[in-house]
C-alpha cells in the first residue's frame, strides 16, 4: 500500500460549545482549550483523559467533523482548519465499527474506493491489499453480523487504510470489546502502525493502552494538556498530583517544602523524615505538596 506519513500541528486550538453571553462576551462549555501540540509524521501518538477531558473533541477537529472556535490545525504545515472531512488526508476509526450490515467485507472496505477515480482493477488490488494487511483476507465474502468483534474492527481498519491516509484518527477502537481481545488486539495494532508507517493518533481512557502503545502521549484533563511525553516520561515523571493519580498506581503524600538548597534543589519533609530533591520544587518554604 502506497502510504505517506503526515505530520500535525495544533496551534492555539479551541473549541466552545454554546453562544456568546447578552453582553457578547464568550459563553457556553469550553471543550478544547487554547492547545498546543505537534504530533511528528508516523507518530502513535495518544489523548489520554477521562471522559470530558476533550479529548474525542480534539480528534473531531483534526478529522474536520468540528469546526475550532479559534487557532489552527496544520497538516504538513498546510491549514486545514475549515477544510471539510473529505478534503482532509485523513480518516477516522471509530468504536462503533459503523459497517454496513448489509454489505460484505469486501464491499465495505471498497465502498470510498467507489466514489474515487479509480479503476475496477486497481478497487481490487487495494481492498485485497488492505484486508491482507489486517488477516481478513478469507473473510472478504462474509457480512458484518457473521463477524466476531475483533474481526469487525480489522475491517473498520482496512476501511479506512485503504483510502490511503496520511493520519490515522482511532477514537477508542478497542472500547467495545472484551478485556481479553483487547489487549490481544492492541499488540497488532501498534504492529500494524509499525508495518504502515503513517502516523496515528489514538484517543482512549485506558491508561494501559496509552502507556503500551504510544511513541508519545498527552494526558488532558478539563479541555487542556497537562503533560506530553513518552510513556516512559509521564509515568516516572508526572507533572503534577493529576497526571499521577490518573495513571494509576501512584501513592500520593503530602510533603512540606522546608527550605531552598544551592543548584537548584530543595529540603522536604515527610513526617519525622527529612528527603533532598535532586531538583527544584515549585513551590515556597512551607507550602505544602502531593509528589
């Protein structure tokens, strides 16, 4: 398959729900709010939050199913942010699936193929590609009801490579699937990223997800990001009691800052024992913290 990697870029990006106040100042719920990111071309790349972080919100606006209130989306540094979906070099897998029950696999897999300049011949040779890639070759005759779960997002996948994107929008693929083949699934489909090279961007809550897949990750939480970083980073290194807590398992205690150390580092106190930071803590002499 003849798949190009793109990158993109969130330059200010905000979106806001609802109308302007009597007074014509802003109003409604700010779902996204002023982000900045830049995800790198063959990027897996995950929005990690709870539900009504913004982070499903943020995939809509790259995908251009949401327009932003303000800033940018760059693809290739090119502006996409009123370009409309089927303009975008972009493609979207949702948890749903959202085949066509009364399609075959192979037929739903062609079905953007169709409303493309593209021969019979070269239909076929790109769905038989697509559905190789993600073993659903010998199923490419069933309909979707004759399909296990993970068998219907393999075809959701082939679906949507098919059309050749150059981003990959999966808004919690594996949401809908039982704990098992979620985590078999979930191992093919960062192989799957690896094989096609393009770059993905994966929301979902599961922190074992985002941790085990992602090259990098941004964890949001009320319409902004705290913290970006490879899992690796952001697991051993929270930003903040947030991100620590979200991840899972942290503990969490409360430190007192007893003075400022020369180089930048700081005297704790945890109870009757006394710690020295390796670097700075923001915080003043006294002021209390939750590491």
């Amino acid at each position: 398959m003849n798949l190009i990697a793109a990158g993109i870029e969130l330059v200010g990006l905000t979106k806001r729900f609802g109308h302007a106040t009597a007074s014509g100042g802003p109003g409604g719920h700010v779902a996204v709010d002023n982000i900045d990111l830049s995800v790198s071309g063959g990027e897996f790349f995950s929005l990690l939050g709870p539900s009504g972080c913004g982070k499903t919100t943020t995939l809509r606006l790259i995908a251009g199913f949401e327009e932003p209130t303000a800033g940018r989306i760059l693809l290739d540094g090119a502006n996409v942010s009123h370009v409309p979906p089927h303009k975008r070099n972009v493609n979207t897998v949702f948890q749903s699936y959202a085949l066509f029950p009364f399609l075959s696999v192979f037929d739903n897999v062609a079905f953007g193929l169709k409303h493309a300049a593209v021969s019979k011949a070269e239909l076929r040779t790109r769905v038989d590609d697509a559905l190789s890639l993600v073993s659903m070759t010998s199923f490419a005759s069933r309909r979707p009801s004759q399909l296990s779960g993970g068998q219907q997002q393999r075809v959701a996948l082939a679906r949507a490579l098919v059309l050749n994107p150059s981003v990959l929008l999966l808004d919690e693929p594996l949401g809908a699937l039982d704990a098992k083949l979620r985590r078999s699934l979930k191992v093919e489909l960062k192989a799957l990223q690896e094989r096609v090279g393009i770059t993905f961007i994966y929301v979902t809550h599961d922190q074992e997800e985002a941790l085990t897949m992602s090259d990098r990750l941004a964890v949001m939480n009320a319409g902004r990001i705290a913290q970006i970083g490879t899992p690796q980073e952001v697991y051993e290194s929270p930003a903040d009691a947030y991100v620590a807590d979200f991840l899972g398992a942290a503990n969490l205690l409360d430190i007192v800052v007893t003075e400022r150390v020369r180089g930048g580092a700081s005297t704790l106190s945890l109870g009757d024992t006394a710690l020295t930071t390796s670097n700075e803590v923001p915080a003043a002499p006294g002021a209390r913290r939750r590491p």
